[in-house]
C-alpha cells in the first residue's frame, strides 16, 4: 500500500497483491491435510476434543475457523483485489498465534510468585520478534515488487 501512494504506477502493486493473496491460500491448503494428519497420528498433541468442547470452546472455533476457513475468502476475486481486506485475513488467520504470544506475555508480567520473573529479557525478546516480522514482511514485499518489476 505505501509503494502505491508513494511510487504511483511505477510497480505493478496489484501483480503482487496476486502473490500474496495465493501465498495465503496454498498456506491454508497446505496447513489442511498437516492438521488432519497430526490429529489422526498424535491426537494426544493436537487435543481437539478437549479445546473444541471445553470451557473456551467458543474461542478456539473462532480461532480454528479464522485460520483454515477465512482465508479461503481470497478465492473471490473481488475481495482478494483490495489490499485492506488481504491484510484483514492475514492478521485474522495468525490471530492465534498472537493471542497465544499475548497471553504468554501477559502470565509473565504477574508471575508474583517467583523472586525474578525476567520481564526484562521477555521485553526484549518480544521487541526483537517484532521487529523481526516488520523486517521480514519489508524483505518479502521488496523482493515481490522487484521480481515483479523487472521480470
């Protein structure tokens, strides 16, 4: 989006908007048969039934849902063209994982029973994970555009 505004018709951003949203569904495609296997051969690991009818069933459907169904919503053309929506379904299909990191976080700033909860090393880590990922979408979004500029 800030290639658009700020190198108006100079990429072809839409090209590599196209890359992305397929990226996203063969990610999901793929994730598919992992999942099922990994249930079927581990079930002990995946606890399906346990997560899926326990107290915050309601919350792992959502994220169960968000990760394998919603993103299955680039297949429409006409919401897989904006950027905002392919964004939207980026964040929401790694929600899981972020509230998995929040939460872990969170545990640990209250940890009041042990002498030193190491809220100094997590905070860096967790600012060293995050610039981690703006670099790597950074990375990905250059190569993208340059492959798709000169090839």
């Amino acid at each position: 989006m800030l290639t658009e505004f700020f190198f108006k018709n100079k990429f072809e951003t839409k090209k590599a908007l196209n890359v992305i949203r397929w990226t996203i569904i063969l990610y999901t495609l793929a994730t598919y048969p992992f999942y099922l296997i990994g249930m079927i051969l581990n079930p002990d690991e995946y606890a399906f039934i346990h997560r899926a009818t326990g107290p915050y069933a309601w919350a792992y459907w959502l994220l169960f849902l968000s990760a394998l169904i919603f993103p299955l919503t680039l297949l429409i053309q006409k919401l897989a063209s904006r950027f905002w929506f392919v964004l939207f379904v980026a964040f929401i299909m790694k929600a899981g994982v972020y509230f998995e990191r929040f939460v872990i976080i969170t545990t640990r700033f209250h940890r009041d029973y042990l002498t030193g909860n190491g809220d100094i090393e997590l905070t860096d880590l967790f600012t060293f994970g995050l610039g981690m990922q703006f670099l790597q979408g950074a990375i990905i979004a250059v190569l993208i555009l340059y492959y798709h500029h000169y090839f």
